[in-house]
C-alpha cells in the first residue's frame, strides 16, 4: 500500500496521461499514485483512462488550476 | 466533490490546502466588462458586437466542454479514447446541417454560395499533416491554445508566438503555393457535384458512420 507522486506540472495535455499510464505499470495492486497537474485538458482524460482501466479515481483541486488525481491501483 | 473522510490517499495532505478566494466579483466584473465593450463594439458597427458575442459564447462552451481538436484526433491513436472525436463529429453533423441551411437558398436562386469554398489539392494534405504534427506538439489547435492561454496555462503563451511567427511565414511564401498548387487546383463545392440531396445526406451517413466507427474502436481497443 505504497504512495506514489507524479509530478506532471506545467507539462501539457498527453504528456501527464503517457507518464502516469508508464509509472502504473511500476506500481503493485494498491498502491496509490498522485498526479499533479496544472493543464486542464489532463484534467479531463486523464481520470477518463483510470476510470475505463477499472482504477479508482479521484479528482482534487487543491488550489486555482492545480489538481491532484487520486488513483488506486485495482488490476 | 471529494471529502476527506472518502479520499484515497493513505496519508493526509501534508501542506495545507490554500484557502481559495471567491471569484464571483471577477465573474462578474469580466460580465460587465464584455457587456460594456460589446455596447462599444455595436455603436462603431452592429456586426461587430454580434461577432464579439459570439467568439465569447464559443470560447466560454470550448473552455467548459474540454473540447478539444487535437485530442480528438490524438487521443484515438494514443489512448483509444474517442469520446472527444465522437463530440467532433457531432459538432460537424450540426455544422453540416447549420451551413446547409445558410447555403441551400442562395444556391437554389443561382447566386454566390456563402461560405470559404476553397480549391483543394495537394497542398490542403501538406498543410494539414504540417498543422497536425505541430498541434500535438504544441497541445492545442488554434481554438485551443487560444482558450488555455485565457485559462493561464504559461505555455500556450510561448505557442502562441511562435504561432503567429508561423502564420507570418505561411503567409509570406503563399504566393509560392498560389502559383503553383492552388491555382491549378478545383474548387469542389459537393452539391455542385452530386447533387443537394445526395451531398447533404451523404455527408450525414458518412459522419453517422464515423461516429459508429469511433465507438467500435473505443470498446474494442481498452
């Protein structure tokens, strides 16, 4: 039940949702990864791959136009 | 949407989460100033406060609906996700039926049919794959940047320059295209060609089709 980071800031649109799809391939079921994103359009397919990938999502916006997604690694 | 008694995290957060500041006094302060300038707009020419209304009403769908050109046309290829693309192609079976309907008159009387009807030739596929390899580069279309640049996302600031820089460029060697490709090209106006039924409908099977095709290759390819 380790905890990941991703750092994804400033980088835009597929470049979060690549790294984050390569670094859950690392991670074991349970583990949690954050993605830390500042580009609104991650914001959106980012959760959507997760969620269609069977994981546990969720969304946070710490503060204006920086989010933290949440996922649970299930499969 | 998330409490912390729900989240996921194993830990709790550990800097705190910054108090975020109420921006319904911006809200309302951009409101009244798009009101004020499109009143300015329309006292120098009606069309103008029209047109400004408009590109407000588009930017403000664009930034709500994460509409996305290029996504639509990357993500498929990069994630197998459609559902930008199926958004895409219902936005140009509206368009199709939208611009039908503003051309059908003028076409029937036999006058100038309104719209950017413009030859197409090689130089339409060169452009194209150009544009497409710098939108995903760049993470927008021109729509796109346009709107992320409002939204303060830094980069987009830097493509936009280098897209003006760009345009300038295309638009300083065009005559070159103009001699050579564009002017030896047809300008294909389909219901010339096939007929208005077969054209309007046609095009609306054929984008039905495509929309079909993307949901397949979003559910079968997870």
């Amino acid at each position: 039940m380790a905890e990941f980071r991703l750092d994804a800031m400033g980088e835009a649109c597929p470049v979060p949702l690549l790294r984050a799809e390569k670094k859950m391939k690392e991670l074991k079921v349970g583990d949690i990864l954050i993605v830390e994103i500042d580009h609104s359009c991650a914001m959106k397919n980012v959760p959507e791959w997760a969620r269609k990938m069977g994981h546990n999502v969720e969304l946070e916006e710490i503060e204006e136009g920086h989010w933290e997604i949440i996922i649970e690694k299930t499969n | 949407m998330s409490s912390s008694q729900t989240t996921l995290r194993t830990q709790p957060r550990t800097r705190p989460t910054r108090q975020k500041r109420n921006q319904v006094g911006y809200g309302l302060a951009v409101i009244a100033a798009c009101a004020v300038i499109g009143i300015l707009l329309g006292g120098i020419k009606a069309p103008l406060a029209i047109k400004w209304l408009f590109g407000i009403a588009f930017g403000f769908v664009l930034q709500r609906s994460r509409f996305c050109f290029t996504a639509s046309l990357r993500d498929p290829v990069l994630t197998g996700s459609t559902s930008i693309t199926r958004a895409v192609i219902i936005a140009f079976i509206l368009a199709t039926i939208g611009f039908s309907a503003l051309q059908i008159g003028p076409y029937l009387a036999g006058q100038t049919v309104p719209g950017n009807i413009n030859p197409v030739g090689i130089h339409t596929a060169v452009g194209a794959t150009m544009f497409g390899i710098g939108m995903v580069i760049a993470g927008g279309c021109a729509s796109g940047t346009l709107m992320r640049m409002g939204e303060g996302f830094l980069l987009q600031w830097l493509v936009i320059i280098f897209f003006v820089a760009g345009s300038l460029l295309g638009a300083f060697h065009f005559g070159w295209w103009e001699t050579h490709f564009i002017a030896s090209s047809p300008n294909v106006f389909l219901p010339q060609v096939l007929g208005y039924p077969l054209a309007f409908f046609g095009q609306l099977v054929l984008l039905g089709l495509l929309y079909l095709l993307a949901l397949r290759w979003e559910y079968r390819k997870l």
